[in-house]
C-alpha cells in the first residue's frame, strides 16, 4: 500500500518568485475642487510689537492664493499674504502696546472654495492685557 506522505509530485513545480520594487512617490497632489486649508498658523512676536503671521495653505494648486487676515485689530484687519509655491505664507506687522487680541485667517482658492477661518492670540510684550491662562506675577525685590 502506497502512503499518502510518500507520494512524488507528478510534473514541475510553477516559479513562485516575487520581485518586489520601490517607487517613489511623486509630490502631493489633493483633488480638485476640495476646499483649502490652512496649516500651523502662528502669530510670533519677532520683537517688541513686531509680529510674523505665518502658515501654509494645503490645496490642489496653493501658489499665488491670497491670505486674508481679520480679527478687528488695526494695522492687520484687512491685510493680504500671497502663498508662495509651496503654499507657505509670512506677513509682519507692527502690533502697538496698548492693542491685544486675536487675528483670523481665511483663503480662497482658484475654484472660489473659502478655508475655514483659523486664529491665534496676538499679544504684544508690555500690553497691559494679560493672554488668557497665563497670571500676573508682581515684581518681587531680588535685593
């Protein structure tokens, strides 16, 4: 009796090799007709008063857009950044003392899709105004 373990293989066995390769991915392209975004929107103090906006807008086709900046406080109400290739934008601007507050942002790409407005807390050193969840700490003799 022959065993069932025993048995030879009739006929040659199929190549089972795989071959496996690495492409690189070309750069990010976002579908057409999705609404931007904006990305790490930051407002900086650079120096006493001088603040940078920044951030990076995501969508299909973010250079030459137009950054408009909000948020009631003067000298920025109003202003504009143009997105650079890469969708990267940068405005400065002078914040005085006794202004505190907070600046949005919004674009507007080429299909008239509007992003949804991002803020951040603009607060200039030596504005009266203390940013919310920090504390006053009084001046103390180091004598």
């Amino acid at each position: 009796m022959r065993s069932f373990f025993n048995r030879r293989p009739s006929g040659a066995r199929p190549d089972l090799r795989a071959r496996l390769a690495v492409e690189p991915l070309g750069a990010l392209v976002l579908p057409t007709g999705v609404t931007p975004v904006i990305n790490n929107f930051v407002a900086h103090e650079a120096s006493n008063g001088f603040f940078v906006i920044s951030g990076t807008v995501a969508d299909d086709q973010p250079a030459g857009l137009s950054v408009t900046f909000g948020g009631g406080m003067t000298g920025i109400d109003g202003q504009h950044a143009t997105t650079a290739s890469d969708g990267s934008f940068s405005f400065t601007v002078f914040v005085g003392s006794g202004q505190s507050g907070m600046v949005t942002a919004t674009v507007t790409d080429g299909d008239q899709n509007v992003s949804p407005e991002v803020e951040d807390d603009v607060h200039p050193t030596g504005s009266p105004e203390t940013p919310e969840g920090t504390k006053d700490v009084p001046d103390t003799d180091r004598g």
